[in-house]
C-alpha cells in the first residue's frame, strides 16, 4: 500500500491542484468580485461613530437567549475541539514504541 502511495502521491496531488485551480478559476469568472470597491468615494470614511452604540450589550444578550441553541453548538463544538486537541497532546510519540 505504501508502495502506491510513494509511486502515485505526487501525481494525485498535481491532480488535486489542477483541479481546485479550475474550479477556483471557474468561481472567479462566474461571479464578479470588486476588488477595489473599498477605495470608492462613495462609502464613508468615519470607522468609529462619533456617538456610541446604544444598548448593545442588551442587545446581544437578547439575541443569545432567543437563539439558544446555537449558543449552546458553538460551545459543544469549542468544548468537543478541546478534547481532540487535549488527546492529541497526550497521545504517545511513535518513536518511543519503537525504541521500547
């Protein structure tokens, strides 16, 4: 198996970015991208409102206890990502089973 893997490795990653080029490339021509938009005279050159922002922290408190659930994913899956990085930490080198 590893034998394939060494002879047809490089030749499926040509292939992959061939691939993810043309489909990119692909996106690219599909759909219009402004790419200097952001230099327009139209838009506003203030970043920072001049007055603060009112009740936001209301706001934001309301919108995460109508909308709960999705509170409670993105906290099972940064809880769940913890795991996963904490077991690959700990899991054992491979040098030192073959050295044992």
């Amino acid at each position: 198996m590893s034998n394939k893997i060494e002879k047809y490795g490089p030749i499926e990653a040509i292939y992959l970015i061939v691939a993810l080029l043309i489909v990119f490339a692909m996106i690219f021509l599909e759909f219009s991208y402004p790419a200097f938009e952001f230099v327009s005279s139209r838009l506003p050159r203030i970043l920072i409102p001049l007055e603060p922002f009112n009740d936001i922290a209301n706001k934001a408190s309301r919108f995460l206890w109508e909308h709960r659930a999705l509170d409670l994913t993105i906290q099972a899956f940064v809880i769940f990502t913890a795991v996963i990085c904490c077991l690959a930490l700990l899991k054992p080198d491979e040098r030192e089973e073959e050295e044992i």
